[in-house]
C-alpha cells in the first residue's frame, strides 16, 4: 500500500503555530495548488488543501514562510474525526507534511499584504541570502579543508530525536 501526496504552491495565510500539552510543536497551513487545466472561462482554479506539519520543520515553517510563499510539500493523505459542539460527527482530510521545501528566497516571495517592500526601493537584494554579492563576502577568509566533515574523532555525536528524518 502506498499512501504518498507531494504538492507545490502557495500558502494563503501565515502559519498557524501551536504547541502540544507535552511541548510538541504543530504548525498548520493551507497551500492554493493550481490545477493543469483552465475553465470554460478560461481562467485557472486551485485546489485549497490544508497540511499540518510537526516538531522542528512545525517551527521552520512558522519562522520562515508567510501569506503567498511558494513551498512544496511532501507527506501523506490523513482523515481524522471528532465530535463537533452540535453533537455531530466531523471529518478532517488533511496532509501530515513528511518536509516542507521553501521553493524561494525569503525577501522574493510576492507580497500578497499590499504593503511597501521591507527592504526598500532596489535594496532588495541587499539582504537576500541568495545574492551572489552576499555568499562571496561571507566566503571571504574561509579556506577548504580537506577532511572528512562526517568524522566524530571516536566522541560520541550529541543529535537531538527532532534532527532525524524518520
């Protein structure tokens, strides 16, 4: 059996980041995914699906993507249900986002909020960490080194459970 959704489009509002009883950080988003083909208007429509993401990428997420961000998804199709205030039984489909894959520069993103550019005028590149000017200076001084960056020199190698991919 194979349970697999991978998507790619833009969020329609800032995350929503919450926390567990225990700590565990869960933040929820929507993502507009555009469908291939257009209507008999000829205009495109988009599918609005809900995801939901857990523990470090939860907060990744909140930190770093806001209204209008392009970001792809990868996860899994889950329902789940609950009994409403009215007594009635709800069900929720959703993606339980495995990563979350930031498909643009920060300060690129459309500003889907009608304000003014936060960097100002042509500064824009000026605080894009993706600019060429950006990475060369922060290289300056720095040589290679030629070792194995994955050595340990036989300690024990401290990683937390949240930095683990399964």
């Amino acid at each position: 059996m194979m349970n697999r959704v991978v998507l790619v489009g833009r969020l329609t509002k800032d995350p929503e980041l919450r926390y567990t009883p225990s700590g565990v950080a869960v933040a929820t988003f929507t993502l507009a995914v555009n469908r291939t083909y257009t209507n008999q208007q000829g205009e495109r429509e988009a599918d609005f699906i809900n995801c939901v993401i857990w523990r470090k990428p939860a907060e990744n997420v909140a930190n770093f993507l806001k209204k209008g961000s392009l970001a792809g998804v990868d996860g899994r199709l889950q329902t789940r249900n609950y009994e409403g205030q009215d007594g009635r039984r709800v069900y929720v489909t959703e993606v339980v986002a495995e990563s979350v894959q930031f498909l643009e520069p920060r300060s690129s993103a459309p500003d889907r909020n009608n304000s003014n550019d936060f960097h100002g005028g042509g500064q824009r590149n000026q605080n894009n960490p993706f600019s060429q000017n950006q990475n060369q200076q922060r290289n300056q001084g720095y040589t290679r080194v030629d070792e194995d960056p994955f050595s340990n020199d036989g300690q024990p190698i401290d990683i937390s459970d949240d930095d683990l991919p399964f």
